[in-house]
C-alpha cells in the first residue's frame, strides 16, 4: 500500500519513482487523474535520460481535444514493487499523472475530511 497525501486544490498525490535504463530510481509526485484512461502520462520535456524504448505513437481524447503521444516501455516502482508499463509522453503536461488503470489492480482509499489517502492491494 501506498499512502498519498492531498494537494493544496484537494489533488490525490503518491510519490512513485521513475526507474531509468540504467535502474536509476528518481522519485516525483504523481497526480491520480481518473480521467486518463491509461497508467502514466509526462511532459516530453521530462523524458531525457530515462533511455525507455519507443514503442509508437497513439492518439488520445483529452479535455482539451485530441492529443498525439509517443508510446514508451517504462518502469516505476510503487510502495516497493516494479511494474513495466506504457508511459504516454506529450507536450504541456504539467504534473507526472498516474491513469486509472492502477483502479484495476489497486484499491482507491479517498477520505478528504480524516485525510486519509491509499493506494494498495
């Protein structure tokens, strides 16, 4: 299980890390966004030096109209486990987003007022 915490505008953040090709882990915080129907999202610009492989491009629905990404084969590490998953990349993305594919495998604790915040099995 992973505990997250609230953002300043009630944003649901986990810390993850990023694991590069060369197995360095970086940790950042992710923003759980529902309304990405994938595993993880991030800006182009955050790309460099991760070395994942290129796997294509996809063209995706957003709230602002549809959005061409390039498809990468990544690695991160949530709450101690490894998981190989697409990492969709494109322009103006502001925050690490986490997609709610992690909903499938994982329970979604949300209580705003105890401020509780979990991610687990």
């Amino acid at each position: 299980m992973i505990l997250g915490r609230f953002g300043d505008e009630d944003e649901l953040v986990f810390e993850i890390d990023l694991i590069a090709g060369d197995e360095l882990e970086l940790p950042v915080n992710a923003i759980l966004d529902t309304g990405f129907s994938d595993w993880l999202a991030m800006d182009e610009q955050d790309l460099e030096g991760f070395d994942w492989e290129y796997l294509g491009e996809r063209d995706m629905l957003l709230a602002k109209g549809e959005s061409k990404f390039d498809v990468y084969a990544g690695k991160v590490k949530i709450a101690g486990v490894v998981f190989e998953i697409p990492v969709y990349v494109g322009q103006g993305i502001p925050e690490v987003l986490l997609g709610r594919q992690w909903l499938k495998t994982r329970r979604l604790v949300v209580d705003i007022p105890s401020q509780v915040l979990t991610l687990g099995d």
